[in-house]
C-alpha cells in the first residue's frame, strides 16, 4: 500500500510503500480493547486505602449494657453503621496490573495502525528539522500538515531536542518505534510517522 510523504511545510514530498501485514490487516476490535484495558489498568497505582473498625480510634468501651434499654445491642461506636465508624469492605492499597500474550499486544497494535491508517488518520512526515530547541517551529509544522489536536509523533529514535521541544504542546505526545502502544494510538487524533519510522516499525513488527 503506498501513501505520500509530506515534509513540515506540507507539501507532498514523494510517497512510500506501507507493509500491509501492519497497516492494512482487518481491525481486531476485541484486541484493542482489551490492550487499552490493560494499559489503563497498569497506569492505576493501587494506594487507596479506608479505614476498618479495627483501624479508626475509639470504640474501646461498649455504649450501652447489652439488655435492658431498648436500643439493638452495640459493642462498639466504631463499627460500620456509627458515625465516625470504620468502613465496612472499602478499598485497600492493591495491584491492578495484569499481562498480555504478545502475540494479543502485537495484533492490537497492528490492528490500532490498521484502523488509522484507514480512516486517514496517518501521515508520513518525511522529516521536521530543528536547529535548536523551539517549540514555536514544531507547532507551526503540526499545523501546517494538519495534525489536529491530539498528536502521537513516532520518531525512529530518541530525538531529545525534538522530544523536549513538543513536550510543552497540549495533546501532543512523542513515542519511539519501540514505545509505542494500542492506547496512544487510538487516543491520537493523528499518528504523525516519520518516514525513518517506517522501516523500523517493519523490522519490529512484521
């Protein structure tokens, strides 16, 4: 499959021929589904935490005598139902991480591709040259090729300059060939790929 090249002023700068094995096999829904599950999940920290009846202070003394008064019977003011009481089967500090085959990961990122590459969503940037550090010229070359708001930028290598220079756009995000994941793809209004990028995806995914 063969799609153009733009460079950052937006102009067709040639084309480049896709691997359809990557970029054009049928989206898998239920692998992307539970790849972004599961990338959410790995983000959660797990530090919640309530208090139990056994955690709160006070309650040592029983409130009343057990017969006699006509209230229910109580042995502490620290239990569930008492104000000031402990939680009753609230949430405590745990893990929420799980793992995915990579044969699973690797078809829902395929599948994430495939899906934007479909939708037009894709654009192959053959390059954004940067003399220094400006996020004013990587702003102006997202714009002027049409990136929208939310922007995944794949570069072929860690490029800190560039990496540094997007880092203080809103919605834009940079990842690597080898960082890259079903939940920033789908969450991107646009997958910027750099034609470097190209390859390197073919050789690690293929």
């Amino acid at each position: 499959m063969k799609v153009s090249v733009i460079d950052m002023t937006g102009n067709k700068a040639g084309s480049i021929e896709l691997s359809d094995a990557i970029f054009a096999i049928e989206p898998n829904a239920a692998a992307m589904h539970m790849a972004v599950v599961n990338y959410l999940a790995n983000q959660r920290q797990g530090t919640q935490s309530t208090l139990t009846r056994s955690e709160v202070s006070g309650g040592g003394k029983k409130p009343w005598r057990q017969k006699g008064t006509g209230h229910a019977r109580q042995g502490s003011t620290r239990a569930p139902q008492w104000t000031h009481g402990g939680i009753a089967l609230g949430p405590k500090p745990r893990d929420y991480s799980f793992t995915l085959n990579k044969k699973l990961k690797r078809l829902a990122l395929k599948s994430a591709l495939s899906a934007k590459t479909a939708d037009n969503e894709l654009i192959v940037l053959k390059e954004l040259t940067l003399e220094g550090f400006s996020t004013k010229t990587v702003a102006t070359a997202l714009k002027a090729i049409d990136a929208g708001k939310k922007v995944l930028m794949i570069l072929p290598e860690n490029d800190k300059t560039l990496v540094k220079s997007a880092a203080n756009i809103p919605g834009v995000k940079t990842a690597q060939v080898n960082t890259i994941n079903t939940y920033d793809i789908l969450n991107a209004d646009k997958v910027v790929l750099f034609q470097e990028a190209v390859a390197k995806i073919g050789e690690v995914y293929a």
